[in-house]
C-alpha cells in the first residue's frame, strides 16, 4: 500500500515499508489509515495525545519537590 499525499497539483506516494522505515529511525510512531475511507483517521491524533500525556506525567514526575 502506498501512502499518498497531494500538496497543490502534485501527488506524492511513500511506501509503506519506507514510511515504516523513517518512522523506526526517528523513533515515531507508525499509522495506516485512510482519511478518503475514514478509516483509523484518529488513531495518529490519539497516538500523539498519549505521547504528550506521557511526557508531561515524566516532567511533573521528575520536578516534584
């Protein structure tokens, strides 16, 4: 499955093993979903939420006196 964005006239196509590939490089999280389908469209979003509870939970943690 290609993943594919258009930005303006263009069409850009990732696959998916190469998107999957960035993401274990820069330590992200990995998707599949289809906004077209609305499929799975909020897991990124709740992915990102949960990452940012998780860090905030490790600071307030970590700056308790």
């Amino acid at each position: 499955m290609k993943n594919v964005s258009r930005v303006g006239c263009k069409s850009i196509a990732v696959s998916a093993s190469a998107a999957l590939r960035w993401c274990e490089e820069v330590g992200a999280e990995y998707f599949e979903g289809s906004a077209r389908d609305g499929l799975d469209v909020e897991r990124p979003f709740l992915g990102a939420a949960r990452g940012g509870l998780r860090q905030v939970s490790r600071e307030c943690f970590f700056t308790k006196k």
